[in-house]
C-alpha cells in the first residue's frame, strides 16, 4: 500500500510540473489546456485519497471515520472508495457507473414529460414490461401533473452503483411541487426500476 501511495503522490507531483511547465510554454489564451492540465491534477489528488483511504481500512478505520473525515455519510464513503465483494461469487464487485447513465436518466425523462410512454416502455427490461404497461406509465404521469402542474425543468442526475445496478436520482421542478426521478439502470441500459419521489421542503410534513 505505500508503493501505491507513493506512486500517486509521484504521479500528482509530475502533473503539477506539467501543468506549470504548459502555463510558461502555451499561449496564454490556451484556457482548454490549462483546465485539462487542472483535472488531471484533480484526479492523481483523488487517487491519492483513495490510497490513503485504503491504508486506513486496512489499519482498522472504519467507514463511518473515513466519512467523518471526508465530509461525508459512510454510506457515501464506501461508495466512492469500497471495494464490496460479490456474495455469489466471492469476487469484487463492479462500482462504476454505468456510463453516460446521466445523459441516458435525462433522455427517459424528456420522454415520459414529452408523453412517449412507447419509448420509455421499449427501454424496460422482461421484469418491468410485465409489472407497468404504456398505459400505467400515462396514468402515473398523470396523476402527477393533476397534483403539481406542468413540467418544468430538471437538474443534475446523482448517481450511484448498487450491485449490478447504476441508480439515478434527478430532481424535477413541476409548477407546485417538487419531485425526484429515481431510475434504475441495468449494464444492456435497460431500466430495471421507475419512480417518481415527491420531495419535501423541510417546514413540509408528511
């Protein structure tokens, strides 16, 4: 673990010397190369953390520490830096996201706000086709706008990896209430799971 340490502070060292050395060499407009140079030195910083987190693990720290230190839940921790072991098969277990999982959350909404419910439902996996039809998805739809108004906007999808499952949850704005569309995706990008989650202001009870 201190040879995986050392070679991420090696490698963050050696993109801080590129990344000065590019400022001194480009032209000074060069703003694309300059923040390509800055995020690659924000990910040698994060593989540092991750090293640093790994040796903690091994000396004993708990996730709940490790949270603490981060600023974030353990939960989160974990998630970001656990390496989970698959029960079935005793082998690690993958925790990247599926990717473009954000573009594709954003796409099934657009969809369903739009009323494609034919082209949401052709994205369900066997389990999903069977258990909410077109017409239950309109229903739904629906049902929601009769509570809170027209669709107006989306924000940014949080995402996180469950098993073999890439979870999104993106906040949606209608004219009186707020809601989260949790999408779940399976690797093929099938969707394994639909909900729309009102959320709560906290002055709210439920």
């Amino acid at each position: 673990m201190k040879d995986t340490l050392t070679e991420a502070v090696r490698a963050l060292k050696a993109r801080m010397d590129a990344f000065l050395a590019a400022r001194v060499l480009a032209r000074s407009d060069d703003w694309a190369g300059s923040i390509g140079h800055a995020m690659g030195m924000q990910a040698a910083a994060d593989d540092i953390v991750r090293a640093v987190v790994q040796q903690a693990r091994q000396n004993g720290a708990t996730w709940q520490v490790i949270g603490d230190a981060l600023g974030v839940s353990r939960q989160a921790a974990f998630q970001r830096y656990g390496k989970p072991i698959d029960p079935r098969t005793g082998e690690p277990m993958t925790t990247t996201p599926l990717p473009g999982v954000a573009e594709l959350a954003v796409a099934v909404i657009e969809d369903l706000t739009s009323g494609q419910w034919t082209r949401v439902a052709e994205q369900f996996d066997p389990a999903m086709r069977d258990g909410l039809s077109e017409d239950a998805l309109a229903a739904a739809w629906a049902q929601i706008v009769g509570l809170s108004g027209a669709f107006e906007g989306l924000g940014e999808p949080e995402i996180t990896r469950a098993g073999d499952l890439t979870i999104t949850n993106t906040p949606l704005s209608m004219e009186a209430g707020d809601y989260t569309a949790r999408i779940v995706f399976r690797d093929d990008r099938t969707i394994a799971g639909l909900h729309i989650l009102e959320r709560r202001t906290p002055h709210e009870r439920p």
